[in-house]
C-alpha cells in the first residue's frame, strides 16, 4: 500500500495565520500568498554580502541579531543595495527574530518587491523551533486509508480489510477490553521524520463508530474520555482476510512481513478471520508480541533457533542463504506441499518420545534386578482408570 507523497505547500498567510505564530507582519501585504514548500527555516546571512548560492526563495528566510548588526554597520547606500538585492530573489517571507526594529532599507525593499516581513518576539532558537513545528504540521505528506486505528497497551494496530470482515466489531471488542478508539472508517495518515506514520480520525467521524445492526455509535459517550485517543502512531498494520482452507497462513512467525505507507516501512500480519475465532484476544496477543520484539524478543526466532540447536539434524538445518535445507527423497517423495519446519517438528518429537521409552524402560529393569533391556517395539501403553499411561510389555491377550 503506497500513496503519493507529492510536493506539499502552504501559502504565507495560511502559515502566519497559525495561532502558534506569534509574529507582527511590518511589510509586504501584497505577497502573502507566495507559497512555502519546505520545514525547515534557511538563515543565510551570507546572501547580504552578495554572495546567493544555495538561498531557497521557498524556505522560511531568518535574519538574527548577528545579520541586523552586519546591515547597521554598513553605510547608508550599501545597506540599501544589500536590501534590495537580497529581497529581490522572489522569498517567500523574511522574519526578524529578538523583537528587532527592522530598518528603513528593509521595509523599504520588502514593500518594493512584495515580499512579507515579519517580527518575531522570541529570540531566534526558540523562533525556529515554532516555525519548524507548524511546518511540519502544515507541509506534512498525507494520506487517507479505509479501516479502523486502535491503541492497544501502547501500540497503534492499524487494521485493514475489504468492507464487512468485521474491522468494526473487532475494534469494538478491543474498546470493550479497555483499549482506545484512535479513527474508524477513514484514517487520515501523515508522515514525520524520522521515519513515523500517524494516523487521526476525520474530524466529522471523531470518536464516532459504525456497527452494521446498531447504526453510529458515539465512543466517548458510551464509554467514557478513556476509550478514545485522538492521535496515534501507526505501529503495525493488521489485514484480516477470510479464512481459505487452499491457502497457506503464516503458522511460525519468524520471517517478517511489511507494508508500506507514505514511503514508510511498517510491520504486517496477515490474520485470516472465521466464525468461532476470538479476534480481540488475538489482536491483544499480536500487541503484546510487538511489545516484546521493541525490548529484543523474538518467541518464534528463538524457538527455532532452540530447536535446531537441541533436535535437529544437520542436514535439516537453514541455509546460509535462508533457504531451507530438505530431507532426503524418500522421506518426503509422498508427501505434497511438504513443509519442512513441520518435518523438524515431527522429528524433535519422535525423538523426545524415544528418549523417553527408553529411560521408562531403564528404570523398570533397575527395579526387577534384570541387565537387560526390552526393545522399546515391544513395549505397548495402554490407558488405566488414572490419567497416566502405564507401559506394559509382551503382547496384547488374544480375544
């Protein structure tokens, strides 16, 4: 799943009418819709000695006390041709940090060129950190996708599916369980570095779900301010698909599987959904699975990695490539679709089971006083009242 993360940008008005803007606009009226297209503010003092290279007009352009102290030191036609060359490269706003009183040769060639000029109260750090953060809101890529976000136990579950597989219902049953409702239905998306995907609802569907029977049910109310949450990130994206019996599901978990949003890689799991299936509890367990893999556990890597250490053969070992080495011929020759990791399965418990007979059978001659060892073919088990199996030898009674 990809969507176009294509050039965003926003106007100077819409980004000064932010009410985090704090600014006083001095100059410039006529330019407020020149368009902003980048986060990040440019301070290049530079350019005021002439010197241009690398100036992005689209960018934020910041002028501190350190470049307001080089234009007072100039004389009077010097700074009036360092102004006007400076704003004459078409920028999309200048902003004046510390409270500065800007000078005459700078309202001069703000009004000449049509550029906007602001005056920031703050000192300059702390003015670009208020720029940076609206231009993240403002210029953020984005998306919308069809399904239902959750939170649960920390963890944004985004889950997707065609309509009517119960995307729904499963939210419901999490939100009953005392987990948060973040969007259902429409999931607006957007990306912020370094490398996250949060997601929100629409803001005419917030705290609001659907449930095909029941019609719009109000969240919030039902359940309180704690079963909803406004914003969250995306941290692993859930499919639910419906269960076919031809097809094969993930049934170890070792490999990992991922989708992509807003150029982002995020873990997925397929989980197929059938009648009798308690997808809330499942859906908790694949919270609480991510919740151990983010602290360095890894249950069915280190399984299989126990597994082959303690039971398997060599020859059934993985790959260096990750490919998986098969048993010989015979051994598979009749079996379709065989899957090697249920052959090692089987093999670790035949031999467990073997190892097993055996010390049952050592143990029953060292208390009848005999050296020797039965074969373990000969011995049979047969079920008593209790629930233990009991080994007894020699051949079943004929009838």
């Amino acid at each position: 799943m990809t969507a176009d993360s294509s050039l965003r940008e926003v106007s100077v008005r819409t980004f000064a009418g932010d009410g985090r803007i704090g600014f006083e606009r001095v100059a410039g009226e006529s330019g407020l819709d020149r368009p902003i297209r980048h986060p990040r503010v440019q301070k290049n003092g530079l350019a005021l000695t002439g010197h241009f290279h690398g100036v992005v007009p689209t960018r934020v352009q910041l002028l501190g006390e350190t470049e307001l102290s080089y234009l007072a030191a100039l004389p009077d036609d010097a700074r009036s041709r360092a102004s006007r060359a400076y704003f004459s490269l078409g920028l999309s706003c200048v902003v004046l940090t510390k409270g500065a009183t800007p000078p005459i040769s700078l309202l001069r060639a703000a009004e000449a060129t049509g550029t906007p000029l602001y005056v920031s109260p703050e000192r300059t750090s702390v003015t670009i950190n208020v720029i940076h953060a609206v231009l993240d809101d403002q210029l953020a890529p984005t998306t919308t996708l069809h399904g239902v976000l959750v939170d649960v136990f920390g963890v944004g579950l985004l889950l997707l599916g065609k309509s009517g597989i119960g995307k729904s219902e499963c939210a419901l049953e999490l939100v009953l369980r005392g987990h948060r409702l973040i969007a259902d239905d429409i999931v607006n998306c957007d990306y912020r570095p370094p490398g996250m995907v949060f997601g929100e609802p629409a803001p005419m569907l917030r705290h609001h779900m659907e449930i095909r029977g029941l019609g719009i049910l109000n969240i919030k109310d039902m359940f309180g301010v704690t079963s909803v949450r406004e914003r969250k990130r995306i941290d692993v994206v859930v499919k639910l698909v419906e269960w076919r019996e031809d097809e094969e599901y993930d049934r170890l978990g070792v490999e990992d599987a991922h989708d992509t949003i807003l150029g982002t890689s995020i873990r997925m799991l397929k989980v197929p959904v059938r009648p009798g299936r308690d997808m809330g509890s499942i859906l908790e367990i694949a919270a609480r699975n991510e919740l151990l893999r983010r602290a360095g556990t890894h249950s069915a890597r280190n399984f299989m990695d126990r597994l082959h250490t303690e039971h398997v053969p060599e020859s059934m070992m993985p790959a260096p490539s990750g490919r998986r080495i098969p048993p010989p011929e015979s051994s598979v020759a009749s079996a379709p679709n065989h899957n090697p990791l249920e052959g090692q399965l089987a093999a670790a418990r035949r031999e467990t089971l073997l190892s097993r007979e055996l010390k049952e059978q050592s143990e029953s001659a060292g208390s009848t006083g005999s050296g020797t060892m039965r074969p373990a073919r000969d011995v049979e088990y047969e079920p008593e009242e209790s629930s233990a199996w009991i080994p007894r030898s020699g051949k079943r009674d004929e009838p």
